[in-house]
C-alpha cells in the first residue's frame, strides 16, 4: 500500500458531522438611519467596514495636507 492510498483511506474513514449553528445567527439589516430611508439595505458588517475605511481615508488625507 502507497502512502496516497493510506492517506486516501484515512480520509475516507473520517465522518462528517453536520453543523447548523450558521443558520441561527443571521446578520441584522439596517433599512433606514433616522426617519432617512437608505437606497438599497445594507448589513451591520458593510456599515463598519464603510466608516473604519472612510475614518482611515479623513485620516489618512489629513496627514498629508499638514505643514
């Protein structure tokens, strides 16, 4: 026996065990900031990600224009 095909049956005796823990944890949309409604909703992830990147742009500009 090669080591591929001892590899190949290690793998193959390995079970799989089923996991449904992503299905409950649903990430949270926001519709509207305010009485402002938004164009298309966007998740609470894309909102931090958009500020944490738009604080570095302000920044990262402010930097530059400094004396």
């Amino acid at each position: 026996m090669s080591t591929a095909d001892g590899n190949r049956k290690r793998c193959n005796d390995v079970k799989k065990i089923r996991s449904y823990s992503s299905i409950w944890s649903v990430e949270k949309v926001i519709y509207a900031i305010n009485d402002m409604r938004l164009p298309f909703p966007i998740t609470f992830s894309q909102m931090a990600w958009f500020v944490a990147c738009e604080f570095a742009v302000l920044a990262l500009g402010n930097c530059r224009r400094s004396p």
